[in-house]
C-alpha cells in the first residue's frame, strides 16, 4: 500500500542554523501539507500547497518557513534560522481530490530538536 | 475560528469495554471530519473520514457518527483490547485539519 515517507527520523540542530526536512508524499496525490505537534499539545496545521503554490498558510508559517516541490516526488519544508521553539515533531500529509477534502495520509513524522 | 475539543482527556477502561470518545467542534461549517491513532513517539494512522453529507462511518470494532448541527463527533469502540491503547484525535477538515488535543485511552487486560 503506498505511504508518505519522511526523512530524517529526528534531527538535532543547534539554534540559528537551517534544516532541511524531505516528504515524499503518494505518487498520485495533489495537496500536499506540513503540520507540526510540539511536545504535548495539539497537532498544528502550517502549511497547505497544490499546483506548486502555497494555497493557505498558518500565522506560524511565517518568513522563516518555506515549501518546495523540488522535483515530482520530493515535498520540503525548510526553517532558515531555528529557534528553540521549533523544537517538535513535523508531519507531511497528502491527499488527492476535489479541495482536498478527503482522507490526509500522514507520514511518521520528523522529531526535530533545537539546542 | 474553528476549535475543536475533546472529552475526556484520559481514558482507563478493562480490556472488553465498549466505549465512546467524544469530540466537539465550534463551526458546522465543515467539509468532513477524520479521526485518527497516535501511538507514542509516532505518527498518525487514519482510523475513519465521515463525510459532512454522511451520519455514520464503521470500520471493524470502529464506528464514528456525526452531527454536525450540533457539533459533535463520537468514537464508538466494541470490545475493547490492550492493543487499541493509544491517543485518539478527531479533526475537521476545512481544507486544512483543525485538531483536537487528543484522548488518551488505556486499555487494561
């Protein structure tokens, strides 16, 4: 059964430095999403993208954060100067039809930590 | 603003136990709502989707209904196991998912 992968599993970064995480979402799938869950709180919605654009972002998603399809698999979220508050688990989710309102398929997650 | 909420926080119950986990939300206007599995420390497995037209989605020992006049979703599990330990979170789905923060259920042999 296809599956989003991401990767890498955790990470560790020290604070100011940039990091790089990989989804790749269901071949056959058109949204494509970033959500993060900090350490015992809800699972937070970031970023939503179709046809190569950003469609809807949340106020966490600011100038720090950016989407990338960069080839016709690959989905990335980069954070260019890590706070210690991005610290938490990252998922990529996809799903296909008609504005993306059917099942999201999440991926296992990227554990990030910020020292 | 859409939130979502869920009751209880915690859950213990004997393993054979049915049981109802509630969740409830502030906006009807909704597309669908997804209930999830979160296991500790990883990711998560999409349990059920009702669809804002429908009332009723059952998978296995797995039933969720909604009502979205109201504003509420219910989690029914038959037969309770140790294995369906783990946290349950419903969200909405308005394109993006809205969360809730979770049940975490434990299922005692």
């Amino acid at each position: 059964e296809p599956e989003v992968t991401q990767t890498p599993s955790h990470q560790v970064t020290q604070m100011g430095q940039e990091v790089i995480l990989r989804c790749v979402p269901i071949s056959n799938h058109l949204y494509f999403y970033w959500y993060r869950q900090i350490l015992g709180q809800k699972v937070e919605f970031l970023v939503s993208f179709y046809n190569n654009e950003i469609s809807e972002k949340s106020e966490i998603f600011d100038d720090q954060f950016s989407v990338e399809r960069p080839d016709g698999s690959n989905f990335t979220l980069k954070i260019r100067s890590t706070k210690l508050e991005d610290s938490a688990m990252y998922f990529c989710a996809s799903n296909t039809g008609t504005g993306g309102r059917e099942t999201q398929y999440f991926g296992p997650g990227t554990r990030l930590l910020v020292l | 603003k859409q939130e979502v909420t869920q009751i209880p926080a915690a859950l213990s119950v004997p393993e054979g136990e049915n049981l109802v986990l509630n969740c409830s939300f502030t906006d009807s206007a909704i597309y669908n709502l997804q209930w999830f599995r979160q296991d500790p420390g990883k990711g998560l497995t999409s349990l059920l989707l009702i669809q804002s037209s429908q009332r009723e989605q059952t998978s296995g020992r797995l039933n969720a209904s909604l009502d979205k006049s109201s504003g509420r979703s219910t989690l029914y599990i038959a037969a309770s196991q140790p294995g369906d330990s783990a946290t349950y979170l419903c969200a909405v789905i308005g394109g993006k998912l809205i969360f809730g923060q979770g049940t975490e259920l434990s299922v005692k042999p």
